[in-house]
C-alpha cells in the first residue's frame, strides 16, 4: 500500500500549514499543491502465499504481515541461480520467492541469507557450468500457479492504476496530435509498460516510438526490440543512434565513464536522441513525450515532475505517466496484460540499461558474468589497461573493487591536457589577450565566437589575419588576430560586457571539441550543427540566422565545454 502525507510548512514562517500530516489520495496535497512524501508496504499472506497491495488479502480475508516496501518476482531463471549459489539446487522449485527493496531474498514470505559481498568468493566459472548443467530441468510450472494467485488477489489495485494512468494520459495528450508526440522506448520494464499505456489510452497503435541506442544496450535488449516491432507492425520504432562515436576509443581516449561523471549519457544518448527530435519534429515548437521515469528508482528521481520541460533536450514536455508506480505494480501490469518484456528480468536484472554502466549494482555485474562472459571480460581487459595507463600502482584491485567508479576528473589522461590554455595579457594594448593555442588555427576557430556577434572579415587587416565581432547595430564587439595555420591568437575586448573567461570558454571549446553533442543539445534554437567526416574531424557551425546570441551554449558547461567538465584537471 502506497501513502502519501504532506509534510509541507509555510515558506516564509517555516510554521506548520493547515494540511500539514495529513493524509493525502495522490501525490499532490490537494491543499497546499505542493508534494505529498510517499510511503509504501507490502503485506505477506501466509494463507495464498502470496505478496498483496492491501493488509487484508481479497481471496482469503486474512491479514497479512508486513513484508518489503517493494517486491518484484523472482522468475525460474533467477530462482535456480540463487540456489546454486546457495548450493542448494531445486530447493525452491516449488516455493513462492521474491526479491524486496534492499536486495532481499524471500522464500514463502520469509527472508533468507544472502549477500552480493559472498559473491566475490565464488569460482564464476563453476556456477556457470552449474547453471547450464541444471536449466534443463528448471520448470516454471509451480511460478505460473503462484503469479496466477498473485494476480487475483491484486486485482483491485491493477485497476485502480490502470484508470488512473488511462485518464490522465488521455487529458494530457487531449491538446496534441498524434504527429506531435512520442514514447522514449528504451527496452527496459518501465517504457514497456508506457508504450502500452499509451497506445491502449489513445487507442491508437502508430504512437511513434523512439528507441535510445546507446550501443552499449544488453543484447537481451536488442532482442526484445527486434520482437517488440514485429508484434507491432503499425508503430513507428525509430532508432536514435550515434554511430560516429565508438565506447571503446571514447573510454581509452579520456578514461572509462563513472558515477560522477557519466559521459556516455550525453555522447551516446541525449545527443543522438535530440538530433533525432530535431529531424523528425523540425517544425514543431513542443512535443509530448512519454517517459517511463519513476520517483522509486532513486533519491535524483524522487524529485522529479509528473509534467516538466526537459532538463536536457530542447522542445520536450516530459509525461511521466507511471512517476509513483512500485516494482510491484510494473510486474502486476505486466503479468496481468501478458505483453512480452525485456529477458533479462527473468534472469535477474533488477534494472537494465547499459550493461557496462558504473551504477549498476554487484549483483548486476555478477549476472553479466554468468551471462555475457566474453562481453564481462573484455571490459575489464579494457578497465585493467586504462588503470595501468593512468599509473595505479595495484590495477586489478581498482578494478576489481570498483575503485575506478569512483573517478573524478582527467588526471593522468592525455586527453586532459587540451584544457589548458596558455595565456598572458597584452602588454601594449588594453583589454587585449596573447594566447598559444595547442592547435593550428583554422576558419573553424571562428565559429565559435558567433555567439558574441556577426563576424566580419572586411574591417580587419586580411594579411594580419583579423576578423572582427559585430553586435546587431555594426558596433566592434570583438577582435582577433590570428593567421590560419599558426596557434598564437590575439583577442581584444572591444565591449566590456564580453569578459575575458567567457573567451577561454571558446578556445577550450576549440581545443577539446570531439563531438560529443553536448553542445548541440544545449541550444534551444537549433542554430548549432556538429558534424563528424569521414576522417574522425569534427566541424561544428553555429548557423546565423537560428543563433540568438543568448550564449547559453558558452557558458551552460564549466568553462565552456562538456569534456572540460568531464577532464577536470589540477591546475597551477
């Protein structure tokens, strides 16, 4: 059961407010408008032994104990894993096992013993034989009586959440037509149940769908896919990809991607998803999408809007249709509707995402171990080389512990050092800046200082190689001097409002620019285009009659670039 209370005072006094402890029917105080806190149980019915929503179980009438605050089932799959690791084969073939919130194993409503910290001690390759040896004889007969009893005595809720989701996407898409909106469909649970949501709301099965390629996807994922478009030959499933940048050269370029600072997510997900939406809704100025996002997944989550603008792709109202649903209704919905998922849940996955991610948990990694070794090993060759590379004394350990998940920064990565910029300032003109660039100048270079203005190449010394850096009324903003070919660059501030590290901005942009997007996304007018050819060069053009000068895409990143945010270094 599912409770919301507002926990919410007066802003200004700090003072309990009218509705304050009060029990509320949704997440929104109906009083103040503000957040409800949610609090979530799972009862246990000892009688059909089974989880369910409400404390007194609909077949039975008994009351049912406290369990979790949330469940998922454990299919076959996972069961006999879990028992081998156990050592204990077929043990529980014919119980009833769920996994609760905190990564806890219950066995007939009962919890039982098991860490991820004991995996470590594990020979991998032993219980791999194990599992291939034993799967022939693991039966699903006993899990599908048990979901079946888990089914009815949840009835209630299922529809309650299924009214619920059905009017609210109806209301919301009720101003939008069907070339307006579309399903962020990333193969995992969540967006599974959206698409469904929503094509069974609309009562229209040619939502278009948008699937995020990462490349980097489970290949369980990419098998659902494959399914999913041929049990649903009138969706629209486009693939957002970028196949210009490749994981591999990426991590040995500027190090393995981390929890603080997860650069794949930009480079190969929200760049290639806002390039998509820029081709497929060019003229459009607002498009409806349908998020799987929950506020139980995590703590940022928890934070987030039902209805909100996009944080990271221009032009999207995000709807999160499923935002306060557990685990326990996504598996309730999906085992009631009998639409087809993701493997990988059967085999134990509690999320799926990237299969390499740095968030992902120890049992996720035990899971790709067991079932995706050649892709499990090869990764960590790769993390072993990476950390010999940067000069960690003990490479195996900062692997195997999960030390370089950890990882701030670009210290010792080559790549990192292209943020530096060296530079002094002028002695004989004012508000003017020498810089020795770590490369060549070309046209290019130029580009990036549009946002301050219009650039003209007629009022400047052409053998020089002057360009100026018009404002809307022809008024000088900026100079450069520099000739193509050479790295020493002369800047003058011809408006005091252009400050010299918004300068430092550009050039690191210059320096460092390899494509990631990030910049690309940022822009809310579509007036940047970064391109990569066919010889690994990037060309990025910022388009005059789209650019505003708003110089969001200047100063939206720690000194101007993504990957200098990323590459952070220790600087003198």
């Amino acid at each position: 059961m599912i409770t919301y209370i507002c926990r919410n005072k007066d802003i200004k006094t700090g003072e309990d407010l009218p509705c304050t402890n009060t029990v509320c029917k949704t997440s929104v105080c109906p009083s103040c408008g503000q957040r409800a806190d949610a609090g979530s149980q799972i009862y246990w019915c000892k009688s059909c032994k089974t989880p369910i929503y409400e404390e007194v179980c609909p077949i039975c009438n008994k009351k049912g104990k406290k369990l979790a605050t949330d469940l998922r089932p454990v299919f076959p799959e996972e069961r006999l894993l879990l028992e081998l690791i156990l050592g204990t084969p077929y043990a529980f073939l014919e119980k009833s096992v769920w996994n609760g919130s905190g990564n806890h194993y219950y066995v007939d409503g009962k919890r039982i013993p098991f860490s991820v910290k004991d995996l470590k001690q594990l020979n991998i390759d032993k219980v791999r034989e194990e599992y291939q040896k034993y799967q022939g004889k693991n039966t699903d007969r006993y899990f599908k009586e048990q979901m079946e009893i888990f089914l009815q005595a949840n009835r209630e809720r299922y529809e309650a959440l299924v009214e619920e989701a059905d009017e609210y996407i109806r209301r919301v898409a009720a101003d939008y037509n069907f070339m307006e909106m579309f399903v962020s469909f990333s193969g995992g649970k969540d967006s599974t149940v959206v698409s469904d949501l929503v094509m069974r709301a609309l009562g229209n099965p040619k939502v278009l769908h948008i699937f995020g390629d990462t490349t980097l996807e489970f290949p369980f994922t990419y098998e659902y896919v494959k399914r999913f478009k041929q049990e649903h030959p009138q969706t629209p499933v486009i693939t957002a990809c970028n196949k210009e940048k490749d994981f591999e050269e990426l991590c040995r370029m500027i190090g393995p991607p981390s929890r603080v600072m997860r650069w794949c997510c930009t480079v190969f997900k929200t760049g290639s998803i806002q390039k998509t939406i820029k081709s497929l809704f060019r003229n459009k100025k607002e498009i409806l999408t349908f998020y799987g996002i929950r506020r139980s997944e995590s703590a940022s989550r928890s934070k987030y809007d039902r209805d909100s603008d996009s944080p990271k792709i221009t032009k999207q109202r995000i709807i999160s249709p499923i935002i306060d649903w557990m685990d326990f209704d996504i598996w309730l919905y999906l085992l009631t509707t009998g639409i087809d998922f993701n493997r990988a849940y059967r085999l134990g996955y509690a999320r799926v995402g990237c299969w390499c991610c740095p968030n992902n948990s120890g049992w996720s990694e035990f899971l790709s171990k067991i079932h995706m070794k050649e892709q499990s090993t090869h990764f960590r060759e790769m993390l072993l080389e990476f950390a010999r590379e940067i000069g960690k004394e003990d490479a195996e350990v900062y692997v195997d512990e999960g030390y370089w998940k950890a990882r701030q920064g670009g210290n010792g990565v080559a790549y990192a050092q292209k943020s530096v910029i060296a530079f002094e300032p002028c002695a004989t003109q004012e508000n003017t800046y020498n810089y020795e660039l770590q490369k060549p100048i070309e046209t290019e270079l130029y580009e990036l200082f549009r946002p301050f203005g219009y650039l003209n190449y007629e009022l400047g010394n052409e053998r020089l190689g002057e360009v100026y850096i018009l404002g809307k009324n022809g008024v000088p903003q900026l100079k450069l001097q520099g000739r193509i070919g050479t790295k020493k660059l002369k800047v003058t501030l011809l408006d005091q409002k252009i400050t010299e590290d918004k300068i430092k901005c550009q050039i690191t942009k210059y320096q460092m620019c390899m494509g990631c997007l990030a910049c690309e996304s940022v822009c809310r007018h579509d007036a940047i285009s970064i391109k990569e050819d066919d010889d690994g060069n990037i060309h990025y053009q910022i388009l005059d009659e789209k650019c505003v000068r708003c110089r969001e895409c200047v100063s939206h990143f720690s000194a101007g670039c993504y990957m200098r945010k990323v590459l952070a270094i220790k600087r003198n």
